[in-house]
C-alpha cells in the first residue's frame, strides 16, 4: 500500500487539466464512445514511462490496485511496469496476470502500449489459441489485443497469424479494429509487399475502407487508387 500511494502521489503532481480535457476527447470519453467514462488525469506517456520504470518492482497486488483504477493513467502505469517485469523475467506470471486482467486494457493506446510486447512476445514460439480466442471474443479490447499481439510476431518475420486473424476480423463493424489491422497489413508490407499484396488481392473488394486506406497507406498513389476502385 505504501508503494501505491508513492505512485498515486507521483501521478497526481505531474496532473495536467487541460491535456486531460484534450485526452477525453481524443479517446472518446462521452457516452456512447468506445472509452466511455474514462478519466484523464493529463500525463503524457513519457512522464508514466519514468514513474514505471522507477516502479517496475512492486508487487502484482500493488499493480492490480492500479489496473482497477478509473483513471486511464494509473492503468497505464500498471500495464507499463508489466512490460518492464517482462523484459526482466519473460515470466508466465506475468502473462497470467496480462490475461486475467485484459478486460482492465480498455482503451487503444492501453493496448497498442502492451499486448506485442508482453502477450505477443510471450506467445512467438508457443501455442497461440489464445489469441485466436480473443479475436472471436464480444469484448472490443480483447479483440484489439489479439491482432496488435501479432506485431511482435511481424516484427520477427513471422506472418502468418496475422494474416488469420486479419482474416476472422474482416467483418468486424469496430473502427478500432479495421484500423488495427489495416496498421498491422501494413507492417507486413515493409517486411514483404508481395504477402500483403497477396491478401490485398484476396480481401480487398469486403474490407472495410477504413481497414484497407490503413492498409495501403504506403503504396504508390496508383496503386491506392487501384485498391480504392473497389
């Protein structure tokens, strides 16, 4: 408890009003939005990259007690110290409490600062249903975590299990997720255009235009406009 209140006391200094008044709109805080009720305290994420690393060996009760928080910031302190525990150990532990508390990475940036590097790294040379799962799961951010978990998986020349979960996302009506996975086609394309260009070719005419603009945002213009023509 002691350890918590020194990071409470850390976050709640560096408060900023008015980027926290820009956050909650850039993240869609108002009702009905995919952040609903999230509340901003106005850090930026350099300034909670220092208070996690300063606390990356606090107890999991401590960081559960930040996870649970209502203040986006002090999840994302939570999820940042997992990251630093990751790279010291590489632990299960680590994921277990990754997984069990993935409904609490509840916003894009929660997940995009998180799911490759703990989720994604754990997973490259194990079985990977769980990802699978999340990518059918009703819950937005479990299916966010599943297809950004394949960006460490990309970033080692490994394709394939993006480009099936891409595939079971497709249809998805969230514009969190085409644009997800439009970034992560994309990121195969700077590893190997001819893979991109293959499921391009094969998906191109039913993915959501947000998914596909996302997707060929590097092509030449030509080629986007051919993509485009639908």
């Amino acid at each position: 408890m002691i350890v918590f209140n020194k990071i409470k006391s850390e976050l709640e200094k560096k408060r900023n009003l008015e980027r926290a008044r820009i956050n909650s709109r850039f993240f869609k805080t108002s009702k009905g939005e995919y952040g609903e009720g999230d509340i901003f305290l106005g850090l930026t994420v350099p300034e909670i990259r220092i208070i996690a690393r300063k606390y990356a060996n606090i107890t999991f009760e401590d960081i559960e007690k930040l996870i649970y928080s209502k203040f986006h910031e002090y999840r994302l302190v939570a999820l940042l110290i997992l990251v630093e525990k990751f790279k010291k150990t590489g632990g299960k532990k680590v994921v277990d409490f990754y997984l069990s508390h993935s409904k609490q990475v509840n916003n894009w940036d929660l997940v995009d600062l998180s799911a490759y590097k703990i989720l994604g790294a754990y997973l490259f040379d194990k079985d990977k249903s769980i990802l699978y799962k999340f990518a059918r799961s009703k819950n937005l951010w479990q299916r966010r975590i599943a297809i950004i978990s394949t960006f460490y998986f990309i970033n080692n020349d490994r394709f394939m299990e993006t480009l099936k979960i891409s595939e079971i996302l497709l249809s998805d009506e969230h514009e969190l997720i085409h644009k997800a996975v439009g970034w992560m086609l994309r990121e195969i394309g700077k590893k190997d255009p001819k893979i991109e260009e293959e499921f391009l070719r094969k998906h191109y005419k039913n993915m959501p235009r947000t998914m596909l603009r996302y997707a060929i945002e590097k092509f030449s213009e030509e080629k986007r406009r051919y993509y485009l023509k639908k």
